[in-house]
C-alpha cells in the first residue's frame, strides 16, 4: 500500500510537471466563439502531439474484451454551438462508451419523468467511492447514491419506460443516436464479455431492489444497463453528444432537439457531482468542466454555451478515468477559456 501510495504520488506529480510546461505560455483568455477555426485547430494538434507519447495507465481489464482493445488509440473533437467541428488523432477507431452512457440515460429519465427523479429517487451526492463500491450502497440502504455511479445508474436504467425489453432497450440507443446524431451500435463481443463476467453489478442490482430503489426486475436493468455501456462510439460522436449539451439539448450538428434546455442544467451539475467518480473534484478544481469518463477510455466535457469536447485514449488512471483524455481535455480547455467559473471582472466606475 505504501509502495502504491508512492507510485501514484510520483506519477501524479509527473503528469501535474507536463501540465505545467504545457500551460507555461500566457493563456489566452479566449472565448470560443471569437477564435478562428485555425486557432482552436491549432490547439488541437497541440494536445495530440504533447500528450500522445504519454504511457502511463492501463488498459481496464476487469472486463476481458477492454484489455484487448488497441492502447494506441487517441482521438480528440471540439464541437461548438453553431457546429464547428474540430478533430485531431484517431476518428475512425470505435470504443463501448461504458460509463459515459450513464449521463444519457439518465438524461432520458429526465425527459420521462422530470429532473427530481434524480435526488428524490436516486441521490445527487457523490458517494467518495469507486464507481462499483458497495460499501456505497450499504452506507446508507441504497439511498444517497448517484446516477453517475453503478448503483445509480442501473436504478436509472430500470426508470426507463417501456412494453418490453426490447421496447425499453430500443428507446435507450435511440436516445444516444440523437445525441451523436448518427445510428449507434453495440460492440457485440465487449456486451457479451461483460455480461459474462458482470456478477458484481449483478449484486449491485439485486442489492438496490432489496433496499427498494429498484422496482422492476434487477437482473434485467443490469443486462439492459451493460449493454448501453456497450455503444460503440469514435471521438467525434462523444463530441457531438457533448456539444449538444453544451448548445441546451440541440444537437448543433444534426440540428435537431434531442432534449429540453431546461433539463441540461441539472444533467451538468450531476457530472459534476461524480462524472470522474471519486476523482471528480480533482478534476472540477482543475477545469470547471462537468464531465464525465467511461472504462473504455472516453471523457466527455462540456463547456455550456463555448463547447463540447471529448478525447479517446485506453489506458486508465487508478480511479479509472483515461489518462491521456484527461490530459487533453483539460489542455485545450485551458487554452480556450473553457473554464465557466472564469471570467473577467467588470471594471466599477
Ligand atoms: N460497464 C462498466 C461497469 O459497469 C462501466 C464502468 C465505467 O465505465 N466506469 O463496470
């Protein structure tokens, strides 16, 4: 333990160092929507050339078929309200979304049922834990969790309306396919290697209904709930699904509204909350950004009003939140003035 304390210390201070000389250069203090598209291009490129030799982290291999995913894989879009899209790296490779589809289901819970079936049902704090903790839940008999966690996120899952399973799941990745503006699809092989090996969520799923939060069957909200984590998704589709929260729930690329402005605001705070689970503060000190990481290796971001950014890169942090995409992500940011808690004071006559 003391030796891994030690090895996370050197490592986070390593990456805070490439940070630092990163950002070493007066920031600009810009706003997105004055920049030109070779300006925040160029900030793009920048990212991807700094930050892809980094090799720290790893692969998530609780779930076999993410081991074998290419660790390689480094892919970076900026999408902004009026649907600028800006990319640098990998677009092709397709990743499972994992976690991120937390956000857009319960997203999608909230168009059904109103933004407070997430702190009356489900719970808006962040739990400290990791994202499957269980110790989470026993705390407090399943209540106080958080949509962003498992425990939340599959109670969320078993919220979504539905005749059937079929019907239910349809909904779901119609829901997602809006956001990115494009029909998604599963990744059969990482759905079927995780609902293999997924006993802990199964847990997790029966424990929530024995405390109630879960009324409809557990082990079908569970098998529906991995197999949204299962979306195959590039970086210019997290984008995209970013950018339309950023723009109020209209997706700037498609032009459709996928959801109402009203909703968004709420979605944003829960990222907030835990979208980097129990490293979520770390991350919300550092850029302002709600947020949220998948095991897969993506991170969604959103700037409301500026942008919606996302990176793809494998290999994981110990809290589980990619390494590279973080890097990225916070990098451009910066240098876009991304930061909503950011802003010029108004000179007193
Ligand atoms: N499907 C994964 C799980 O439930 C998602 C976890 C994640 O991306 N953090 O374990």
């Amino acid at each position: 333990m003391i030796q891994q304390n030690f090895i996370a210390s050197i490592w986070r201070a390593a990456t805070a160092l490439l940070l630092a000389v990163a950002l070493a250069s007066p920031l600009q203090a810009a706003d997105v929507a004055s920049m030109s598209d070779r300006e925040i291009q160029s900030v793009l490129d920048e990212a991807l050339e700094m930050f892809a030799g980094v090799d720290q982290g790893a692969n998530a291999d609780y779930i076999p078929a993410l081991a074998e995913v290419d660790s390689d894989i480094f892919g970076i879009a900026l999408v902004t309200p009026n649907g600028r899209v800006f990319s640098a790296g990998d677009m092709e490779s397709e990743v499972s979304i994992q976690s991120i589809s937390k956000v857009f289901t319960m997203a999608l819970v909230m168009e059904e049922e109103g933004v407070d079936f997430a702190p009356e049902g489900v719970g808006v704090d962040a739990t400290g834990q990791v994202f499957n903790s269980i110790v989470a839940i026993e705390q407090y008999k399943g209540s106080e969790m958080n949509p962003m966690v498992n425990a939340g996120a599959i109670a969320t899952t078993s919220r979504v309306s539905g005749d059937s399973r079929d019907d239910i799941w349809n909904r779901i990745l119609d829901f997602h396919s809006r956001f990115a503006g494009r029909e998604l699809e599963v990744n059969e092989p990482v759905y079927e290697s995780e609902a293999a090996t997924n006993q802990r969520n199964q847990a997790i799923g029966r424990l929530m209904y024995a405390y109630g939060h879960i009324e409809s069957d557990p082990d079908q909200a569970t098998d529906i709930y991995t197999e949204q984590c299962s979306i195959n998704v590039n970086s210019r589709d997290l984008a995209v699904m970013a950018g339309t929260l950023a723009n109020g729930g209209l997706n700037p690329v498609s032009g459709q509204t996928v959801m109402s402005a009203e909703n968004v605001p709420e979605v944003l705070a829960i990222m907030a909350t835990a979208g980097l689970y129990d490293d979520a503060g770390k991350w919300l000190y550092r850029t302002g950004l709600p947020a949220k990481s998948g095991v897969g290796g993506g991170i969604v971001a959103v700037s409301p009003g500026q942008f919606g950014i996302a990176a793809i890169a494998p290999p994981l942090d110990e809290a589980g939140n990619s390494v590279k995409s973080q890097l990225a992500i916070e990098y451009i940011s910066k240098k876009l003035g991304g930061n909503p808690y950011e802003v010029e004071p108004v000179e007193v006559e």
